[in-house]
C-alpha cells in the first residue's frame, strides 16, 4: 500500500471527523443517518491513520507531494 494522501487531505479528513463526533456526542443527529454519520467519521479516521484511501487508487488521485532528486 503505498500511502496516496497528504498531510491537507489527512488534516480536513480529521477536522470532519471530529465534527461528526460532536454533532453525534451532542445528539444534532440521530436515527440512521447519524449511523451513516458515524460511519463516514471512522473511515475517515482510519484513512487519515494510514495515510492510503482506497477509493482514491481506481481513479488514480494522489494527494501526496512527491519529493523531487536535487542532483549536486
């Protein structure tokens, strides 16, 4: 697995996870859609965690800068 976000893209996932939570926590949603919610929130956290999104691979975005050589 070769990781496919960068550190924005793992940041916003995060900040929207959290914002899931606090809205689930509070009791703004319920009923289905908060579990829909709640699922969104852990995948985004767990693909925040490794840094890989699996739907990202089949239409080939990677957010992850890449270094470049510097040759002396």
């Amino acid at each position: 697995m070769t990781k496919n976000m960068g550190t924005i893209d793992r940041l916003i996932r995060i900040i929207l996870a959290v914002i899931i939570v606090i809205l689930l926590l509070n009791g703004s949603v319920a009923g289905t859609f908060a579990l829909v919610l709640g699922v969104f929130a852990a995948a985004f956290l767990g693909t925040s965690a490794i840094g890989w999104c699996p739907l990202y691979k089949p239409m080939n975005i990677n957010t992850k800068r890449t270094q470049q050589k510097q040759d002396s």
